[in-house]
C-alpha cells in the first residue's frame, strides 16, 4: 500500500521524532512466544560480540612469549590458569580462573597484509576479503549483527541488533557499514546506545530514543490521533489495516516493559555492577547481558574502558586498544594512560571474567556466544622511539570464543616462537565471522537471493568446526 504523502506526513507527526517510524534502525519485529504464565519468552541463540578496537596486542594478553629477547616479550609475565598448560598475562589473573568457559585462539591472520584499522575492521565485520569492495563488488555489504538480525527471527518484539558505544572520533576506526545495515537495509542497522557523555556507568544514563518516552500520557494520545487518522484517511480497507498493525507493533516494542527495564541497571544488585567493575566497559558488558537475556539477538560491545583517573578525555570511544606509544603521542603502552596496558589490561579482565561467570551462573552460556577479539594484533619488535608501543600487525593475533556448543578450556592454534604469524591451524577474520554464523545456526548464503540480485555470500570464510565440542 502506498500512503498519500500528506497521510504519511501526519502519521509522523503525530508519533513525535519519529517515535512510530518502523525505520527506526534495528527495530525488527518479532513475533512474542509466551509460557503458561503469560509472560513473553526469551530469546534462543544470541551473541555478544566484544569488539576490542584498535588492535590489542597478542604478545601482551594472551599469548606470552617468556623466551623471546626483551624487546619482542615485553614487560608481563605468564601466569597459570585454571586450564593446565595454558598460560595469559599476569594482568588478566581474574580471566585465569575461568578459562574453563572458553577457548583461545591463538592463530588469527588476516589473508592478505592489512595495516590500517578501516579495512581490517570491515573484514571481520562483513567476512568478507577487503578487495571485493575496493572492486566494487560489494560495496554495501551487512556487517554481521544485521546478518544475524535478518536471518534469525526474534521470538520478542524488541529490538535485534544493538550496538554500544558508537563508533565515533577518527573515521579510520568506523568501517563503512558499521550503521547501515549494507544491502540489507537500515532496518537491520543497529540500534547506536551510549556514548563518551552518556554510558550506564553514569548514574544518570538515559535511554536510547526509542525507548526514551519522558511523557506517556503524552504518547497515549498520539496514538489515539493516529488512530483517528487511519479511520479518516485509509477507511476501512486491507491496506490501511496492514499499516495499523505494523504501526500497533512499533508501539508495543516501545512500550512493552522488558525494552525499557533492560536498560536500568539499578535493578541489579550493587555487588554484580562492581564485579563487571564500575566504569564503560564493564557495565555495557552488564547491559549486554541483560539485554540478550531480554530477547536481543546480537549486541556489539566497543571495548572503550574510558579514561584513566586524570585524563579529560582519553580518546575517543573507539580507539583504546591502539596502543601506538610514543609513535603516535599517546604515551606509554605499557603505563597507566588511557592508551596504557597497565590501566585497559586490568579492566578487560574484570568485565570479561565477569560476563562468563555470569552467563554461566544464569545457565545462558550454552545459547549465548560470546566473543572478543580485535580487528588485527601488535609487532613482535616494541617501538622504543619515546614511550615504547607496538605497531599494527595483521599477521597474527588472538580471539576469546565462548558458549552456544563451543568447547572450553582449549586453546585452538599456535604461533611462531614471537608470535609474528601462525604456525598451525590459522583463522582469518572470515572464518570468525563464519563461525559465529554456524555457532548461531545460520546460513552463510545471502537469504535475500530469492529477489533476482545476485549478491556475495554472507560470509567468505569457513566455520571453525575444531573450535566446537
């Protein structure tokens, strides 16, 4: 049914910003299941994906290597975890109690040299090879929270594809389709929560718009005045009744309870919030857990962990696992900056840890993935020009894997003796994205073949059948 303009008009009008708009981005809607007792089930099969921006080094976190020369090893030593023969820095002491929970992969690689973050983000994001688009073969590719939002139906009427924070600052950290949905469409791009002004480890933490509703009563009569609008104008003929349901729908995800009590924190109990720890990404790994345990299918997790004590800013809220040194003026990569190890490393452990006791606990680990990894790693060789940092490095890193069928405590692949490229079973970013969409049941076709446009497949990569058991 096409709308007259002016109808079309008042009906946004009359929903105030858009709020009953079924463009909102990553507002897809599902359809409720509900148990004996009337209340709306949750979700199966979602994934957190913590997305560690700027490229955390491999050397520094999880694959020490003690032997090395100083100036390849750096300062940290390995500590034991709770998995015999498997070693991380003694910075993630709290990670090494849980190593049961996950594997780690140490032989991530990107299949061609990739040194700037753009490009390498957009692979692991959209599995595909970055020469594709630079052919322009797949230039409005959907990155892979909109894949999951399009193929995997949500049982709830809430939203499916949520991002926290935005990726903001220099646009060499944003890949072209972070908030698009590519080919897909802007109903399948995430739903942007959060930013440096506005993270729930504030205590005045607002809403995203579309759950933001500072007066109700308000909203009721909109929604009465669309109602009378749909009787003047469109009658009473199939049309006009398909876009009242449609309409009713958006409403009922933007009122419904579970959407808006995801987002307070406060109803968790003061000991959770400081065992996630009480700064960004601590607690937008918490919202991430309340939020799939709500119904979201997908939720990208930035890895920012904000500033460190002093510091205005801190960077951008993309960016805190760049970690050039003095190469790039941010200090020390091995100090207390907001650029440093000494403070992000701390806080990494903290808020992961927490997240798989967590999910554990709750019994939502066999259907939650989770998943931590950075678009590349770091150089063997430490810069020393000023404060010591390490460069980009595509050759090899590290990934955390967790949950939905995936074995714990393992370690899949290995490095060279530094840690430079893989020396057995080696995992490019397309076969991550591959797995999480094996791990999730999905497709790696493009479901939206069926219309005549011949597009890329959803993933370029083979899943990691080794990983699970």
């Amino acid at each position: 049914m096409n709308l007259p303009k002016t109808s079309r008009r008042k009906f946004l009008q009359a929903g105030g910003v858009g709020l009953l708009n079924l463009a909102v981005p990553g507002l897809v809607l599902g359809k409720d299941k509900f148990d004996a007792s009337g209340k709306a089930v949750a979700s199966k099969k979602c994934c957190i994906f913590l997305l560690l921006c700027g490229g955390p080094s491999q050397l520094d976190t999880w694959d020490l290597k003690p032997e090395a020369p100083s100036e390849i090893r750096g300062p940290y030593k390995p500590i034991r975890t709770k998995v015999p023969g498997m070693q991380i820095s003694e910075l993630h002491p709290m990670l090494a109690k849980v190593t049961d929970h996950f594997t780690l992969i140490r032989s991530m690689t990107h299949p061609r040299p990739i040194n700037n973050h753009f490009d390498a983000m957009h692979n692991l994001l959209s599995g595909q090879v970055v020469e594709q688009v630079k052919q322009g073969v797949a230039d409005d590719l959907p990155y892979i929270g909109s894949v999951v939002a399009k193929s995997l139906s949500n049982e709830r009427n809430l939203i499916s594809n949520a991002w926290l924070i935005k990726c903001v600052g220099p646009p060499v950290f944003c890949a072209p389709n972070i908030g698009s949905g590519g080919y897909l469409g802007s109903a399948y791009a995430p739903v942007f929560i959060g930013s440096a002004d506005n993270h729930p480890a504030m205590p005045k933490f607002r809403l995203p718009e579309i759950y933001d509703m500072a007066d109700p009563a308000r909203l009721q009569e909109r929604r009465k005045l669309l109602d009378t609008l749909e009787t003047d104008r469109l009658g009473g003929d199939a049309g006009g009744k398909d876009w009242s349901d449609l309409r009713e729908k958006a409403y009922d995800a933007m009122t419904r309870p579970e959407g808006r009590q995801a987002f307070d924190l406060t109803q968790e109990p003061v000991a959770v919030r400081e065992r996630y720890g009480m700064h960004p990404l601590g607690q937008n790994l918490l919202l991430a857990r309340r939020m799939v345990e709500a119904g979201v299918r997908f939720v990208t997790v930035n890895g920012w962990v904000g500033p460190s004590p002093g510091e205005k800013e801190g960077g951008p809220p993309s960016s805190s696992w760049d970690m050039h040194g003095g190469n790039m003026g941010m200090g020390n990569a091995f100090g207390t900056g907001s650029y440093g190890m000494n403070f992000c490393l701390p806080r990494l452990d903290q808020a992961l840890s927490a997240l798989l006791t967590d999910l554990k606990d709750r019994g939502m680990l066999d259907d939650t993935l989770v998943v931590a990894v950075g678009e590349f790693g770091r150089t063997p060789v430490i810069l020393t020009k000023g404060p010591p940092g390490r460069q980009h490095w595509p050759a090899c890193f590290s990934a955390i894997v967790a949950g939905c069928g995936i074995r714990g405590g393992a370690v899949y692949g290995e490095s060279d003796k530094t840690a430079s490229a893989p020396k057995s079973n080696p995992v490019t970013p397309q076969d991550l994205h591959a797995t999480v969409l094996h791990a999730l049941g999905l497709p790696l076709n493009d479901l939206t073949r069926n219309t005549g446009i011949i597009r890329p497949p959803f993933s370029t990569g083979k899943p990691v059948m080794g990983l699970f058991g």
